[in-house]
C-alpha cells in the first residue's frame, strides 16, 4: 500500500471514530424538551372545612316530656373527618290536666362526617344527663290557694342519631336536619330538629 492510499485510510478512520463519538455523546445529553416538562399535577385536594361549628336546634319528640324543643351545639370536626362537640336541648313538654311534664339532656357527641355532594352527612352518638321533670297543680280546696308540687329526676342516657346539612356562604354557614333516638332507662323518644349555624 502506497502513502497516499496509507492518508486515505487513516482520515476515513479518523472521521468514523468522531462521528461515532458525536453520536454517543448527543445520545447522553437529556432532552430540553423532557427537562422542560413539568411531573404529572397531583389530583386536587377537594378544599378545606371551616372546622369550628356552632349551630342552633328547634324541633319536636314524638314522647310527651319530648314535645317542643330548643337547644344548641358546638363542635369541631378534625382533618380526619372525626367530629367532637357537645349539644344541650331542652323540651317544653307537654300539659295533661294537673300534670305538666318536660325533660332536658346535654353532654358529649362523637361522630364521623361523610361527604355526601355538596351536603355533609353526619353519624354520631351522644351521651350524658337526661333530667325529667313534673309539676302537678293541685286545686284550691276552701280557703287554700292553687298549689304545685314538683319532681325532678335524671339519669344516664345515650342518643345516636344523624345530622344532614347543606353548606352555603363559602362553608360559613349552614341549614339542615337532625334525627336522633334518645334512650334512657325505662324509657325511649325519637326526636327530630331543623339546625341553622355558623362555621369558623
């Protein structure tokens, strides 16, 4: 072989081995168009509840001690969707001749809030003091007046029920329904609420 055919051979070799090397480098370098693209956007987190609730009861026991009543609540419902608050209710009753009979009954609540579209399903359980009371009007006899006689009594009791509301004002407020089932020694009620409150 010749020089010249030697130079020939040398620069073929020389320009595969850089265009060899061109190539696998290029092949190593990231993509800008893949560096550019973001990560896949997570789901949107569905956006936060005022978590503190205050909330006004009206409604009425289908008992007679449990006729009309009125009450309220105050509640915090946690990120975990667990709820814990307290209610207090008071029942006017109901009058039958002599006998006007009413009952009252307040403590803890503990619950769970399930999302349910745009309304918030509540499930949850009460416990603490129910009271009943009783007052007998006894008539004038001769010269002595109209006279009353009063008792009271209480006792533990539990009630589980459920609350249905619909949000409004951005979640700052709130109307609904509550159903509950009191129960008490001896003695069971149903009661049902209309609820109106605030949320903070």
């Amino acid at each position: 072989m010749n020089t010249t055919s030697m130079k020939r051979v040398l620069v073929a070799a020389t320009l595969a081995s850089a265009t060899a090397l061109a190539s696998v480098a290029q092949a190593d370098e990231p993509n800008p168009a893949d560096a550019a693209q973001p990560p896949p956007a997570a789901a949107t987190a569905p956006s936060s509840r005022n978590p503190l609730s205050m909330a006004l009861l009206a409604g009425h026991g289908f008992k007679d001690a449990f006729r009309t009543g009125f009450g309220a609540r105050l509640g915090y419902t946690l990120p975990s969707n667990i709820y814990l608050g307290g209610a207090f209710v008071y029942h006017v009753g109901t009058t039958e001749g002599p006998v006007q009979a009413n009952a009252s009954y307040g403590g803890g609540e503990l619950g769970y809030d399930f999302i349910a579209g745009p309304a918030i399903l509540r499930a949850y359980s009460g416990f603490g003091v129910v009271s009943a009371n009783a007052t007998v009007t006894i008539p004038p006899v001769g010269t002595n007046g109209a006279e009353k006689m009063k008792a009271s009594e209480s006792r533990f009791g539990i009630w589980p029920g459920a609350s249905l509301v619909f949000p409004f004002e951005n979640g700052s407020a709130f109307v609904g329904v509550d159903a509950k089932l009191l129960i008490v020694e001896n003695a069971t009620a149903f009661n049902t609420y209309g609820t109106f409150g605030l949320a903070l």
